[in-house]
C-alpha cells in the first residue's frame, strides 16, 4: 500500500502531518485512476465499455474532490492557496502575480525591465565597470 510508504518512522510524524499524508496519498490514487479510466475509455471500440469507463472516471473524480475538500478544511496552507486559484478566470500567472503583490503580468514586466514586445537587444542592466 503507497500509504505505508512513509519518508519518514511514523511514530515521529504528527497527527496532522500523517493525516494530511494519507490524504494525498489517496488523491493521487483516485487522480491516477481518473487518468487510467480516461485511457481505457478513449482506447475502447466498444461504446457500451466506454460509457462505464467513463462514468467510473466521474466517480474517482468524486473521490478526488472529496479528499481535496478534506484537505482544504483541515490545512490552513493547502486553503490559502485553493482560494487563491481555483475558480478564478484570469490567467493563472496572472494570479499569482496579484497573489505575490506584483500585479498583472505586464505590470510585473514592466518591473522587471521586460516589457512585453521589448526586444533582448533592448535590455540593459547598467555598467558593468567599477568605479
């Protein structure tokens, strides 16, 4: 079982680092099992396999919800990025962008002296000589 495949004795980790394992130990399970239903669905002839496949994929992205949800509601850290970007519609560096107080990404262009459409022959870091 991958979920007794600790890095670490469990006898040392914390209540809540163990719990938060088995949590992403299982989403990656129901993930991998979405993406091998997925498979088997587009790699079928038969149609009738196919809508069963594909509606046990439905169902281990359930699962993956689920737990995802578990985790959200019991790590503060998972939360604060989930609220951060999921459900958004700008484009996702976008977010972070904004996340990390450096606003758009062209504002965070602009700031780097790459402005967008800014050829690299263009760019200029100041002197390198000493004075």
């Amino acid at each position: 079982m991958s979920s007794e495949n600790l890095h670490v004795p469990r006898e040392v980790l914390s209540r809540e680092g163990r719990l938060l394992h088995y949590a992403i130990t299982s989403l990656k399970e129901e993930l991998d099992a979405v993406d091998w239903y997925r498979q088997r669905a587009d790699d079928t002839e038969d149609e009738e396999l196919r809508e069963i496949l594909l509606h046990n994929m439905r169902e281990e992205m359930e699962h993956a919800a689920m737990v995802l949800e578990w985790i959200r509601r019991n790590n503060k850290e998972f939360e604060n990025y989930l609220r951060t970007y999921l459900f958004t519609e700008a484009p996702i560096i976008e977010v972070e962008h904004e996340a990390e107080g450096r606003g758009t990404a062209e504002e965070a262009a602009r700031l780097r002296g790459s402005a967008p459409g800014r050829g690299v022959d263009e760019f200029t870091i100041g002197s390198l000589k000493g004075k």
